[in-house]
C-alpha cells in the first residue's frame, strides 16, 4: 500500500523520486499478481476530450483487475459538449458547463480522470493554461488524474520510468536521447514533458535533441534542470539528432508540435516542417548507438516517425512500454483510492 493518499496527479512533480520508486514496486508486484478486489464498489469516471487506445483499455481494464469499475464519457459524442471558459453566454456548441458537470461526477465515481490536450491552433501562452483540467481540479470534490493535456502525460512518464528501471536497471545512469520526429502533424508535447521530466528526476544523463525552432516550454526546461541536478543527472540540448547518438543506451523518440508556430496558418507551419524531415529514426541510427533501447509511447506512424524496421526490431521496447501503462496505472488508482498504511509511530496507531 502507497505510504500516502494522493489527491491527484497531473504531473510527474507529483511525486519525489522516493514515491516514484514507491509506486513502481507497487506496479511491479501488480504485474506479478495481477488480481485484486480493493477498489470493489468504486468507481472511475474518464472523461475524453481526445482519442485514445491505450489510455482508455488499460485504465478500464486497470480498474475491473482491481474489482471496481469505469464509465467512460467522451464529450461531443456520448455526452454533452463541455464549456470551460468562465463568464460566457452559452449560446454555442456547448450544452454544459464543467462547474455542473464535475461537480456531478464527483456524487457519482471516486476519482475522475481527464484527457484534453490542444491542436496548436491557438497561441501557446493559451494552451499551456490547461484550462479544462484546472477547471477539473477546482470543481471536483474527488482526486484527478491527468490523462493527457496541454503539458503532461504523467501516466505514460510513470510507465517509461518503469520499463527503463526494467530494461536498462535502477538507477540508470547510462545517457539516454529524447528525440524530436518528423511529422505531418503538431502533435502535442505534454509525453516528452513527462519523460523528461521522470527521467532527470532518476538522476540519468538526457540528451534532448530537436531542430531549432522545436524548442520545449521553458518552465518545463527549469524544472527537468532542476530535478536533475538534485539527483545527480545532467539535461544537455543537441540541435542535430547524429550528434547525441554515441553511447546512448536508449532513445526516446516523439513528434512534438513548435510553441513559436502555435496559432500560425497551416500553410507556414507546414513550411517549417519541410525543412526536417530527415528527422525519422531509421535503423542505421540504432546501430550507431550502444546496445539502443527504442522507446515511443504510440501511436506511431510507421515510415512517417519512425521506419517500419526499427519498430519491428528486437531494439524496440514499444509494446512493453504500454503494457507497463496497465501495471503503474493499477498502482496508482490504489494510491488514490485508498487510505494509507499505518503509520506505526503515530499516537493514534492502535485506535
Ligand atoms: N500513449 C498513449 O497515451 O496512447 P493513447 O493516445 O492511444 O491513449
């Protein structure tokens, strides 16, 4: 049982590297005996703003291993589309308001859990508000659980962390490269976040490589330096991928859209993209590597990100990264859902 109850989890900073390592020996023995009952009769309410595959399968079945349950709500679609900006009149799309619809949630389910990230069709300085999962946050009267937005993805972090402790050993202190990759869209960067964020937290040496113009949020930046050096890691930045590729033990490779052309016409961000396309993965950069783990939190495109080849090599920890989403997941709706151990220096212990 987790030495704590956590009212949400939005972001790696969450948790200290101790409760990080707390909530992976959890997961790991959830992985070894899957089955429990101690969530029977609760349930978890996931709201979707997004599509998802993973997020979506291995909460639903995380919480059915765990004797409780989900109900899945994907708004504009099998529910009302919801309003989050205060002070309007809501003469639009939007047939209801978060203030009422998070407040209703938290009578019915235990722990909501909220996926909402943007398109980058609007200025940065907006969409790093997060302004759907505050207003979750602020209305609730049960935790949150972040499921993607505009910054983190702090479930697929928790995940990544584990399959490198697996893969590679803890603490690992052999570099790893986060890679930015070509795309034909802007995805959202909230999983490079919370990689990087986990992975200077364990203390390792990251590469963080992208072309100039792909830089990450800047608070972002300050927090992963931060992390890093309290634990004895390092985050350097490389402008070319070539460059951060020797003697790297993994790779972490993820499209990510530019916060300088957010809310710029298609038509120009699609022009700064033109110019880098010789950003995929192929397999000759993961022979230039040492022993190259592969790592991506799909969906990938193959050919487009990342070649075909390299996704179907044995370098590829693709598929053990999202089984390790259903193992961390279970981890934490227990660290969530229930009350915590006793603590046996309290006065209160024999009670
Ligand atoms: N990695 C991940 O979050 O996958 P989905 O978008 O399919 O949930």
């Amino acid at each position: 049982m987790f030495s704590r109850v956590l009212r949400s989890f939005l972001s790696p900073e969450d948790l200290t590297l101790a409760e990080t390592n707390e909530l992976l020996d959890i997961a790991l023995e959830l992985k070894r005996n899957p089955l429990r009952y101690d969530l029977a009769g609760k349930t978890l309410a996931s709201v979707y703003f997004n599509p998802s595959l993973r997020t979506r399968t291995s909460f639903d079945v995380a919480m059915y291993q765990l004797g409780g349950a989900t109900t899945t709500l994907n708004v504009g679609d099998n529910t009302w589309n919801l309003e989050y900006r205060d002070d309007v009149v809501m003469d639009g799309a939007c047939a209801e308001h978060i203030r009422e619809a998070a407040r209703v949630i938290s009578r019915y389910a235990q722990a909501i859990a909220v996926r909402a990230f943007p398109k980058y069709t609007e200025k940065w300085e907006d969409n790093r508000q997060e302004p759907i999962h505050k207003g979750f946050v602020r209305e609730s009267s049960v935790p949150i659980i972040n499921l993607e937005s505009s910054l983190h993805h702090p479930c697929q972090g928790l995940a990544d962390i584990l399959t490198i402790r697996e893969k590679i050993g803890k603490p690992a202190k052999e570099p790893i490269v986060i890679s930015w990759g070509w795309h034909v869209n802007p995805l959202p960067m909230a999983v490079t976040n919370s990689v990087l964020l986990e992975v200077a937290k364990a203390g390792m040496e990251v590469r963080l490589a992208h072309p100039e113009g792909w830089e990450l949020d800047q608070d972002i930046m300050a927090s992963a330096r931060s992390l890093a050096t309290s634990a004895g890691g390092s985050v350097k930045v490389y402008n070319e991928l070539d460059a951060a590729l020797p003697g790297a033990r993994a790779i972490y490779f993820k499209s990510w859209g530019s916060i300088i052309n957010s809310g710029a016409p298609d038509v120009e961000r699609g022009a700064a993209l033109a110019h880098q396309r010789h950003w995929q993965l192929t397999l000759d950069h993961m022979k230039r590597m040492d022993r190259g783990l592969f790592m991506h939190c799909l969906p990938v495109r193959r050919g487009v990100e990342v070649m075909a080849d390299v996704l179907d090599s044995p370098y590829s920890a693709v598929i053990d990264q999202a089984e390790n989403r259903l193992h961390v997941q279970k981890a934490l709706l227990l660290a969530m859902l229930l009350p915590p151990r006793p603590d046996p220096s309290s006065p209160n212990y024999n009670i």
